[in-house]
C-alpha cells in the first residue's frame, strides 16, 4: 500500500485555486454578479472539484496499478500481504477523496477572500512544505494529553488515512472532518461572496 | 430610475457625496468627469457592484426587478471561449433563457455575427468592447451603464462603438449611461449630461442646452469651464 506522496494534493491546490480564482482575476465576474445566485455559484465550484478529485484519484490508482504490473512493486492492494479487505480499501479511497474535496473547499473559500491564484497558492504550498507542523505544536499545547491537533486538520488525516487502513473511529474523525471543513468553507465563502465589492 | 442621497465612502475618504439624479426612460446620459471623481465608483454602485454607505436606488416599475446590464472597465471575457460561448455561459449563469439563435441574432446586432466561433483572444480592443456590450445585453436589460467605451479605441473604432450605441438606444429602447471624460465625443449622441466633479453631480444639462452654451468655444473647454468653476 503506498504512502501518500503529496502529489495528488499538490495537483488539487494548483488546479483549484486557479480554476476558483479565474472569475475574478480575469473580472468576468463583473458580468454576473448581480443577477446570479450566489449560493450556486459556490456550490457549482465545489462540485466542479469534487468530480476533478474523483477523476484525478482514478486517474493515481490506474497509474499505480500500471506501475504494479509493470514492476511487480507495492503500488497497490495486494491481498497476499496487505492485512485489509478489498472493501476497507474501497472505504479509504472514498475517504481520500472526501479528504481531498474538503481541502477544495478550503481552497475555494482563500480564493473567493483573495481573488488571486498567487495569493492562494502561496498560502497552500507555504502550509503544506513548512507551516502546518509549526502550527500543530503551537496548537497542540492547547490540546488535552494524547490527542493530536493534526487529527481535525485535513492534511493530518489525509496522512493518516495513507498510512495506515484505520479504525472506525479513524474514519469517523475523517468523515467529521470532510462534513464540518465542508459545510464551513461553503457557508463562509457565500457570505464572503455576498459581501464583497468587484 | 431615482438616485437619492447616494453616499459611498472608501475608509474615511468619501468619493461619493450625496448624488442625487433622475434617469429617465429611453434616454442616453453622458456621465462627464475628469479621472478620479468617481464616475466608474457611481456606475458599479448602480449595477450593484459595490456597496454605497447610505442613500437608495429606486427603480420603475418593477423594482429590484429592474434589470441591468453592465460593461465596467475592461470587459470581462474568457480569451480561450468564442463569443458565442461567452454570451451563452453568462445567460446560463444569470439564468436566463436565451436560444440558441438568440445570441447568433445578438451577435449580429453588435457586428459580430460572422466571427462568433472566434476565440476572443484574438480580438481586437473594438471586437472586445463590441462583445462587452452584447454581455451587457444578455437578459434584455432595461438600462445599460458603459464605463468608458471607447477607452483605447482608434477613431474608427470609437464611431463603431458610437453607432452601437445609438443602435441599441433606438431599437431596443434601453435606456444608456455612459461614463466618459471626452465631452466631445458624448455629445455627438447623448441626450442629456452629468456632470461630475469630487464625487459630487455638479451640474446636469440637456445635448440642446449645451451645443447652444458651447457655440462661441469649443465644447472641451466649455467642458473645462463647468469643471473649473
């Protein structure tokens, strides 16, 4: 089973907070603003993301099964010697790319503030490569003993998810953390949205 | 349409200051200003771009429902869509149904018709505005507010743009305000003027009373004589 090499996530950044950013940047925005509804409007690019993920974690799985039959290597689900079911291995996947659609949104949500990909994909990539551990030990003094601030974050559970099949309650913190970021970032960027000038 | 007591601030910095006009049916307005007395500010504050602090906008007949359309600033246009893609995405988007043919009639009426599988990317300044403008129309507007038009437009460009616009005032009804610091060219096709400075509406006059005023000078330093006073 592979570990999470970033890749898939370093894809979502880039493609999102271009693709979020494009009506504003290039001020097509200006064309639809008034009569639109705004709601949609968010809603339809969380979707748009949620369908690249899919395609984009498919399109990982064939290239690692590819990379299996090519090299007889551990890309991917072997029966023989990993210690979960098929179906476990379908629930991470599907977790993974809840995991990932929340991070969309997230995104979704700097660019409907930012209104500029750089912006967005300076903050993203500064977090992934070098900020996100300085700010789980900053917040994890105000955690209580034994529990790990990186384990309400997405990036903390897309690394867990890689790592190991986990436990049911594993993926419930997962699911809770796909629904909350979700529903949070939608909701944050209409009112973001609804408020701003262009 | 009535603007009362229209007030927009930027921080402590008013740039709007009490503007208060009537805009009647059918009409053409030429907004007049030098640049920086807020009438881009006015316009997206108009079109509901930007929040003004406090006044209203009061529309006829059917109110909110007033529908309007918009070309501020630089048109905003995918450069890797044609324009019939571009048209079809903001009716889809605001929407509003409009066929097929439609927006192929839409295009011919704004001189596009025979490059509407184009990308426009490789427009020219005129073909964007031009297209701006027919976005602009999408929804069948009531009134339209142009930023500018004919901003970077050659002069045959500039009569295009003219032309246009008179077009669309006479065939479809839709009441205009254009926004400009070229009185000149305004008063080749307006019906009435804004003057602007400061923020403030300081003077408002009809194409008559301004060709009759500007007779013994021309009208750019009639222009600079309102501004100036």
């Amino acid at each position: 089973m592979s570990r999470s090499d970033g890749i898939a996530e370093l894809c979502v950044i880039i493609f999102v907070s271009y693709f979020a950013t494009k009506d504003y940047s290039g001020g097509y925005i200006k064309n639809i603003y008034k009569s639109m509804n705004k709601f949609n409007y968010i809603f339809s690019k969380y979707i748009y993301s949620f369908l690249f993920v899919v395609v984009l974690v498919v399109v990982k799985m064939a290239f690692a099964l590819i990379l299996h039959l090519l090299f007889a290597n551990e890309y991917i689900y072997n029966p023989l010697k990993d210690s979960f079911t098929i179906g476990e291995y379908i629930v991470n996947r599907l977790i993974y790319i809840g995991l990932l659609t929340a991070l969309s949104s997230l995104i979704i949500f700097l660019s409907t503030i930012a209104k500029k990909s750089s912006i967005v994909l300076i903050f993203f990539l500064a977090y992934l490569m070098f900020l996100s551990s300085a700010f789980y030990s900053v917040m994890n003094i105000f955690m209580k003993t034994g529990v790990e601030f990186a384990n309400y974050t997405v990036f903390g559970n897309i690394q867990r998810i890689y790592n190991t099949m986990g436990s049911v309650a594993d993926i419930k913190k997962a699911v809770i953390c796909i629904v909350s970021y979700s529903i949070v970032s939608i909701i944050g960027s209409w009112v973001v949205l609804k408020k701003k000038s262009y | 349409m009535k603007i009362i007591n229209l007030t927009k601030r930027f921080g402590v910095k008013k740039v709007l200051s009490d503007i208060n006009i009537t805009i009647q049916k059918g009409k053409i307005y030429g907004l007049v200003g030098n640049n920086g007395v807020g009438k881009t500010t006015l316009l997206r504050c108009i079109c509901g771009l930007l929040k003004f602090n406090s006044g209203e906008i009061i529309f006829d007949g059917d109110g909110e429902k007033t529908r309007i359309g918009a070309l501020i600033e630089t048109p905003g246009l995918f450069k890797d869509m044609t324009a019939f893609d571009n048209l079809m995405l903001k009716a889809k988007s605001i929407g509003y149904e409009h066929s097929k043919q439609e927006i192929l009639e839409l295009l011919s009426f704004v001189g596009l018709g025979d490059i509407d599988k184009k990308k426009v990317g490789k427009f020219s300044m005129g073909m964007k505005q031009r297209l701006g403008i027919a976005m602009a129309l999408i929804g069948n507007p009531e009134v339209i507010l142009l930023d500018e038009p004919t901003n970077s437009l050659d002069p045959q460009g500039i009569m295009e743009i003219r032309n246009l616009i008179l077009k669309v005032n006479a065939e479809r009804g839709v009441t205009i305000i254009v926004s400009s610091h070229a009185l000149d060219e305004l008063s080749k096709y307006a019906t009435d003027f804004l003057f602007m400075k400061k923020g403030k509406i300081i003077k408002e006059m009809k194409v008559e009373e301004l060709l009759s005023q500007s007779t013994n000078s021309s009208i750019d330093e009639y222009y600079l004589s309102i501004i100036n006073e």
